[in-house]
C-alpha cells in the first residue's frame, strides 16, 4: 500500500516529463531569455549582447511606427474576435441540429481552417482584387462601384479581416459539440411554457454556452492578435500606410529586417501585455454582466 | 366514468417513428379531477402518449381534445397542460426562483406579480429555503418539488407525468406518492401520470390504462383491473409475482381452446388439494413468502404463503386452487372469455 502510495507520482511525473522538457526548453526557457534580450543590444547576429538598460523602454516610447502597430493591433482584434466568434456560434447553432445536409454544410464549415494561411492569403488576394475580384462584382450587382480594397488604410484593415472570418473550424466544432449536449428536455419544458425559437436562444442556449463562449473569447482573442501575421504580409506587407503594420509584424520586421532582436524582444513583451489587458477587461465584463453563475 | 365532456379525450390516437409503430390506435378519456395511471413495459408508448397530448410531438392520426377542443393544431403552450418530466427538466442555469419565475415571464405576466405568484407556489410545495439555490445543488426530492411548482404556476387544465420518482430511492417514492395524492384531490385537476411501476400504477390512479405494443389493453379501477385482467397480457403484467397461466387441459383443467390462469394468492397449500407439485424453491420476502413449485407435467405454478412456511425445496406439497378465482381465456387471442 504504501509503496504504491509513493510510486503513483513518481510514474505520473514520468509520464508528464517528456512534455515537461519541451515546455522548459522550447517555451519557458527562450520567453525568459527574451525578457533578458529586451535590455540589450542584441542584434540577432552577433555573439555578445551588451546590457542597455532601459534604452530600448525609451525607443519604445517614442516610436511613432509602433503606434501605428499597436492600432492596427486593437482595430483588428475589436473586428476580427466579435465577427469570428458570431461566425462560430451562428454556424454552429445553426448547423448542430441534424438536418438534411448538414453534414455537407458542417464539411464546408471547417475546410478552410484545414486550407494553410498562406494558399487562403494569395486566395483572398483575388477575392479582394479591385479589377476582377468577385467582392467587387458582387457589390457591382446592388449597383456599388466597389473599393480599392488593399490600397485604403480602412478596407485594408477589413480585408484582413475578412479573410480570418473563414478559418473559424475550431470554434465552430467546440459551439457544435457544446450546443449538442444541451439536454433536449429543456428546449421541451421551454416550449410547454411558451418559450419560441429566439426566447430559447436567449434564455437557454446562449446562458447554457455561457462558459464555452467565454472561453472562445479569451482564446479567441490570443490567436486574432497573433494569426494576422500572415494575411498581412502575403496582401498587404504592412501597408497601406502602415494600417496593417499589426504588432506581430512589426516584430518580425525589427526582428528579421533590421536586425533590432533585442527591440524585438521587448514589443514581444508588450503584445503579451496587450493581451493580457483585453483578456482582463473581457472577464471583468463578464463578472460585471453575470454571464457565468 | 365520464362527464359532459372530458379534461382529456383521445380518439384513434397513432404515431409511427419510421417503421416503429409507437401507438397503434389509442382511446382513452380522463375526467375531471381524475387522476389516470398508464403502465406498461417500456417500449408501450407511454411516454409517446403523454408527448402528444403535450404538443411537443404531432400524431399521424387521431385527436386530442382537452376540455372538448380538439388541440391538435395549437403549439404546445397553448394547450393549458403542464409536464413534469422524468428528469425534471430544470434549468440548470438558474436558480429555483429563475425556474419558476420562467414561464411567467415568458408570458409577460409583471414582475411583481410574477414573484408573488412563485413564492406562493413554493410555499405551496414547501421548497421556499431553496428558492435561491441551484439544481445541482438539491437532491431529486427537492428537485422534484421544483419541477411539481413549476408546473403548478402554469395553471393547467391537465397535468402530464412521465415517471417522476423513477429517479427517486424507494422510502422518498413512498411518502412522495402521499404528497403527490394529496396536492392532486387539493386540485382536482385531470391528471395523466406515466410509470412503469405496478405498484404506483395501482395505488395513485383512479384508474389504470395498460399498455402494450401501442394499444390500450385495459382500462379501469385498479383493483377491477387486477381482478379481471382482460387479456393475458394483463393478468401477466399486473401483480409481483404475475398471475400463473396454464395452457388449457392441464393442471387447471379446461379446455385445448383455453388458457387458465390463477393469482399465486388464489393458490393455497392444502393436503387434501388436488394439486400435486414438487416445491422447487422459497422467497422468504418477510411478511410473506412466495412458493414456486412444479407440477409433474412440468407446469410451474407460484404460491403465496404466509411467513415462515415449513416446506423446503425438493417436499412435496398439494394445492388447492380457488374455483371462484381461476381467470379463463381464449387460448389464440388471449383475451377474456
């Protein structure tokens, strides 16, 4: 007994170590190195790093791009978390009940999530072409000249977007399979007490979904501030007028282009901050409204 | 039985899940203030009854008239019948004073109003300390007050029960079956409760509908039910340990055409029966014991003795078989004769 006691964490840890280690080494070990880079002069390319100080907080301080960054950030992540989260939920309430050809529609759901970013961003290149591309047409249907998408800041901005709209899979297979467990007595006792379709979706799904959608939310929010990376580069490179310079953009040009690791590290930082913060607010405004019991 | 016209009226009642036939041509009314029990085996289409009447499913064929309209085409809520379901349905997001408060608001009544009226259908079931308390965290007797006040405030002309104490531990059932009678004649509102157990079949309703593949096998008092099953179905069905039924011109006499069948309380051991039967072995169950034995012809017969019978297992015993009570059918159809 006692002996079994004592070998069940052993083997538990055992088990977990594996994955221990590859957390420690590929995670917590360079995140903590970064913060140690962040006070340097690192360049990426050479071998010893001098200590600044708090040279780089001063740059930071006064770097009129990274302002421009961080409100690409914020415009992108207040868009793209609330139209990815309503696209999940809706297609997934929608799509959870069986009906004929649901299967085909919940298929058709998911694939672009499976689709690489990069082959979606040369797709929506076409998608957002001023000349030919079908977004245009379908607005020359209700008689709209269209816009320029790529080459105003703002439509820019919506066109990244647009395109992070579609790879919702993860979302959608979470509502689906949280909204199929719902007890289907509830939606009866509901109906027997004169409760319709949008009264149901008010007072039960969405309360009962309550934790799942904070949950998304959250996640939701961590991926949108990092995921623009790639739309950003492959259509936009940044531009128009830095309107879709997002954060982990500018990281990588400071990072990569123009060898500033160190001032790399330290934005790193601040995204994590920014994330950070609009994760707070959100679950303060979730206390705030009772959305969790 | 029935008054000018019922709370409850089913006429040809038939629904069919694909090839499953559910209900096969169900009649039954229910009066006022009358409380009816359906039992039957699982797979009876109890449950599909009480769903119908509900509204929450549509018939094939048939119709359902509750106070003399024909409900058929009204949405559920709109049917004046309230439903306490097997598991009670509460919702588990809310508090009790949520689920109550619930419908009505749903149907707009104000606030005030609204409050005022839970609170006095929880004082009715006596659940007001809980009122701020969620559903997991009471146990299945509360809960199921909870789901009694629930329906309650809809102010049904009928109430429709499927299986409530299925969830409950036997000496709750007993003293929940007292409440459960009690609020009922407080009502006298109609009253269809579903269950599979005999035993609460018998003793709640004012009648008992069995059921079985869909049909209607009986309806009547309780004990004229046991007394004279109508079919074999019934008289097999109803009563612990069932009725015994002996293929005709065997140890009950009668004839090939017949099947006869004899209560084991009808049975009595009695050494100038004449019986002869190899007792194979004995239920002590406490007030009483159940016999089973065997007759040379191979017919098992089960009889209820006293406490404490002296036969053992493997004795020979005679039995004497009660000719006012030996029930006779018809060997094909099973029916009474």
């Amino acid at each position: 007994m006692k002996t079994g006691r004592a070998r069940r964490p052993l083997t538990a840890w055992a088990f977990l170590a594996p994955y221990t280690v590859a957390v420690v080494l590929l995670i917590a070990l360079p995140a903590l190195l970064n913060v140690g880079y962040a006070f340097t002069d690192h360049t990426g390319l050479t071998r010893d790093p001098q200590f600044v100080g708090l040279a780089n907080v001063r740059r930071l301080l006064s770097d009129g791009f990274l302002l421009d960054s961080l409100r690409a950030s914020l415009f992108h992540v207040a868009l793209a978390v609330p139209v990815r989260l309503l696209a999940a939920v809706g297609l997934g309430l929608l799509l959870a009940a069986p009906r004929p050809g649901g299967r085909l529609f919940r298929v058709a759901v998911y694939l672009p999530t499976v689709i690489p970013d990069v082959a979606l961003a040369v797709l929506f290149l076409w998608v957002l072409n001023p000349l030919y591309g079908p977004l245009n047409q379908l607005l020359g249907l209700f008689g709209h000249p269209g816009y320029t998408w790529l080459a105003d800041p703002t439509t820019a901005r919506i066109g990244v977007v647009l395109m992070l709209a579609f790879p919702i899979g993860e979302g959608f297979i979470v509502v689906l399979a949280a909204r199929r467990l719902l007890d289907g007595r509830l939606y009866e006792a509901a109906a027997l007490e004169g409760c319709g379709p949008f009264g149901q979706l008010r007072r039960l799904t969405l309360p009962l979904l309550a934790p799942v959608l904070v949950l998304l939310a959250v996640r939701d929010t961590i991926l949108t501030l990092q995921v623009n990376f790639v739309p950003a580069y492959v259509l936009t490179d940044g531009r128009p007028a830095n309107a879709t310079l997002y954060l982990p953009v500018y990281i990588f040009d400071q990072v990569f282009e123009f060898s500033g690791f160190a001032y790399g590290s330290l934005i790193t930082i601040m995204l994590m901050a920014v994330t950070a913060v609009i994760i707070v607010l959100q679950l303060l405004l979730v206390r705030r409204w009772r959305v969790l019991r | 039985m029935s008054t000018e016209h019922d709370a409850i009226r089913l006429e040809s009642l038939a629904k069919s899940y694909g090839k499953v036939t559910a209900l096969d041509g169900v009649d039954l009314e229910v009066g006022v203030g009358e409380l009816v029990t359906l039992v039957g085996p699982s797979g009876s289409g109890k449950s599909t009854i009480l769903r119908l009447i509900a509204g929450l499913e549509r018939p094939d064929d048939g119709r359902i008239l509750v106070n003399g309209q024909d409900v058929g085409n009204l949405p559920p809520h709109r049917r004046a019948v309230a439903m306490v379901f097997q598991d009670y349905a509460l919702y588990p997001h809310l508090t009790v004073r949520g689920n109550l408060l619930f419908g009505l608001r749903v149907r707009r009544v104000r606030r005030g109003e609204a409050e005022q009226r839970a609170q006095q259908a929880a004082e009715r079931l006596g659940i007001t300390d809980l009122l701020d308390r969620y559903p997991d965290q009471m146990s299945g007797g509360q809960r199921q007050r909870v789901a009694l006040a629930r329906a309650l405030l809809r102010e049904p002309r009928v109430y429709l029960f499927d299986e409530p104490m299925a969830s409950l531990d036997a000496p709750l059932r007993f003293a929940t079956r007292a409440d459960l009678l009690a609020l009922h004649r407080e009502l006298g509102t109609a009253t269809i409760y579903v269950t599979h157990d005999q035993a609460e079949a018998m003793t709640l309703g004012d009648r008992v509908a069995v059921l079985h593949a869909g049909q209607v096998r009986q309806v009547g008092r309780p004990q004229e039910v046991y007394d004279r099953p109508a079919d074999t179905f019934v008289a097999g069905f109803l009563g612990s340990p069932p009725m015994n039924l002996v293929p005709g011109g065997g140890v009950l006499g009668g004839t090939a055409d017949l099947t006869l069948g004899v209560r084991p309380e009808d049975l009595a051991l009695d050494p100038d029966g004449p019986l002869e039967a190899t007792v194979e072995a004995v239920e002590a169950l406490g007030s009483e014991a159940i016999m089973l034995t065997r007759c040379a012809d191979g017919t098992r017969l089960a009889v209820r003795t006293g406490p404490r019978p002296e036969s053992r297992p493997g004795d020979r015993v005679r039995l004497r078989p009660d000719p006012s009570r030996i029930h006779r059918f018809d060997a094909d159809s099973g029916r009474r004769r």
